[in-house]
C-alpha cells in the first residue's frame, strides 16, 4: 500500500510543477461513483455490501462507505489540490468551507416523480436526485460563505456526476432494452443541464460534468445479460446495445455542455470523458499496469468476469483478488482505486477533459 500511495503522490506532484491553479474547495454531486459516506453518515446499515469488508481496503484500511477499495476521483482532485477529502454533506458538526460531497449511492437526474410516470418508480430505492442534492447544497451554503457566495464559488470547482447510470438501470433492471430506454435520454440530459444551470446561477463558475460509463464493459451486465449471440459484443468482448445507449446518452450531454457554454461564456463547463477513458483500459489493460479489463477484482464465481449477483463483494462467499491495482473493475459495477488514480489524471491535464481542469 506505502508503494501506491508514493506512486499517487509523486504523479500528482508532478502535476503541480507545471500549474499553479487553485480552488478555495471542491463541491461534488453524483451516485456511487462519488459519495464518500452520505448513505451511511447516519450509521452504517449492516445490510449493505459496501459497509462491509474489504471496500476501503487499499488506502484507508477500512470501511468508509465508499464504493471502491479506495479514492475515487473526487478523493484525488482534493489532494492534489491540497484540499481535505470532502466530508459528506449530510455528516452533522462538519466544516463545509472547504468542500462538501453531495452525491449519495443510488442517486439519480431525474425526480422519483419522473420514475413513476414511466412506470418504473418501485426501482428507485433511494431519494437523493440531482435536485434534492442542489437543496443539501444550499443548506450549507450559509455556514461556508454567508451573504457572499458567488465570490466564493468562483473560486471554487464543482464536479456534477457522473449521473444518469441509475436512471437507465431503473429502466433496464425492470425489463425494459437499451433500445428502449434510450427514449428517456433527453429528459434525463435536460435533468443534468437543469442542474448545471442552478449552480451557475448559485455562483459556480469551474463545473466538471462527466460522461456516463460504457456499462456494456461491466462484469455486472456481462454476467446478468450474457447472450449466446456473438453479434451482441463487440471486439472487446462488450455488450454493444448498452454502450450504445451510453454513447447516445454522452453525444446529448456534450451538445447540452455547449449550450450552455454558449449561454454562459463567463464559466469553464467542463466535459469529462469517463466513457472514452475506461474503453482504452478495457481496450489494452496493460498499458494501465492491470492484468484484466473485464472481470471483478472483488466477487465470485471466477470466470471471465468474476461475478454472481447472490454472491457480491462485501457478501458471504465473495472475496477479493491480492493486489487491486491490477484490475479495473473493483467490484463488478464500480472501478478500483487504480483506475481512479489514471482516471482524475486524464481530467486534470487531458486528454480526457474539454478542456482540462488544469489551465495556464
């Protein structure tokens, strides 16, 4: 573990040696790629798999509710601005003043009103939208800068997601094709727009909005959808109809980045390329330092994917792999800390950032 976190240290100091950029804090919002505790902050329910062990086993030697062996993106972006790791905005008695973290497991864009009047609101199982998010913000928001906000969020960065990917599991895990749910695009898009416009208006300036991840490379959707036509995966060995639906739901987000750029030409709207990033690690996992692109470090069932869905990491007959750095995938349906790692460098200096956090 030492090894990995003077690995992190030194490329993220190298980083610094080029840029003299800084923010006064990090507000994050999003699901479980991002939250750092707001589900649990209350008292860990035994129930859920990531209140077990080995989650946090790699960097914080136990659990903390974060969906990975370690950081996440957000986790990187505060150390290497020489910010605190972003308490969670629920947690009582906590110093917001230097970032919040907003994003709670399960959340979604759109409201669990939007869910229902499609018909598949009983799979939203937690109340924490994009918009519900944005009011924990403004909760906060007076202890942080009192009756001068704007001048302190923009000097502040924002990171809006990732979210839509349980908007469409909403959809897809009660029945419905990726084909068919991407006829909700639009409205879960203009959901993230809406939102992105609120905290311009709040005074954010520095907003990173990402992608949506290639699910079809998941061993989570590999393994509930496998199919027994090859002509449903790609050359990487992913399922190409959910990735389809990725690539739709990311061609309308960057369209909706530039509108609003356009609209507001004084703020730095930042698209951040989850999608293409984890398609090159997929692509050739080696060049990331991972022995595979596609199959969990944390599970069972070994495989080509490492996955059973009665059996998940955090659940009795599942376990981890040695050494998680050498994968990508941590449990089946988030990444690990290495790929994190890479992850935040992509959108600190390019290229997987328009433009890149960074700026001269």
């Amino acid at each position: 573990m030492k090894t990995l976190v003077l690995i992190s240290f030194f490329l993220l100091s190298y980083l610094h040696t080029s840029y003299s950029q800084k923010y006064n804090a990090i507000y994050s919002f999003g699901d479980s790629v991002s939250d750092t505790g707001n589900l649990c902050v209350s008292g860990r329910p035994s129930s859920l798999t990531l209140a077990q062990p080995p989650y946090g086993e790699t960097y914080f030697g136990k659990v903390t509710c974060r969906c990975s062996d370690g950081r996440l993106v957000v986790d990187f972006l505060a150390q290497y601005f020489g910010l605190p790791l972003l308490p969670p905005s629920k947690a009582s008695g906590s110093d917001f003043k230097k970032g919040a973290n907003m994003a709670i497991i399960g959340a979604t864009a759109q409201t669990s009103d939007f869910f229902y009047s499609i018909g598949v609101g009983s799979n939203i199982w937690n109340n924490g939208p994009l918009d519900t998010q944005i009011q924990w913000f403004q909760n906060i928001a007076s202890s942080v800068c009192g009756s001068n906000c704007k001048a302190y969020f923009k000097n502040s960065l924002f990171v809006l997601g990732e979210l839509g990917g349980n908007d469409y599991n909403a959809n897809l895990f009660g029945g419905r094709t990726p084909e068919q749910t991407s006829a909700y695009v639009p409205q879960i898009v203009q959901a993230i727009s809406n939102g992105a416009e609120k905290l311009i208006n709040l005074g954010a300036v520095d907003i990173v909005i990402p992608s949506v991840l290639p699910t079809g490379c998941f061993p989570v959707y590999l393994s509930l959808y496998q199919s027994s036509n090859a002509g449903d995966y790609d050359s990487l060995g992913c399922l190409k109809s959910f990735n389809n639906l990725a690539n739709y739901h990311n061609s309308k987000l960057k369209s909706a980045i530039n509108s609003l750029q356009s609209k507001y030409p004084s703020t730095r709207i930042i698209y951040a390329d989850f999608y293409s990033q984890v398609i090159s690690m997929v692509q050739s996992p080696s060049s990331y330092g991972f022995v595979s692109g596609l199959q969990a470090c944390c599970g069972a069932g070994g495989g080509k994917y490492n996955y059973d869905n009665s059996k998940r990491c955090g659940m009795a007959g599942a376990s981890a792999c040695s050494n998680p750095s050498k994968y990508l995938s941590w449990d089946g349906i988030h990444l690990t800390e290495a790929a994190y790692r890479q992850i935040t460098n992509g959108w600190l200096k390019g290229p997987y950032a328009s433009p890149p956090i960074l700026h001269n």
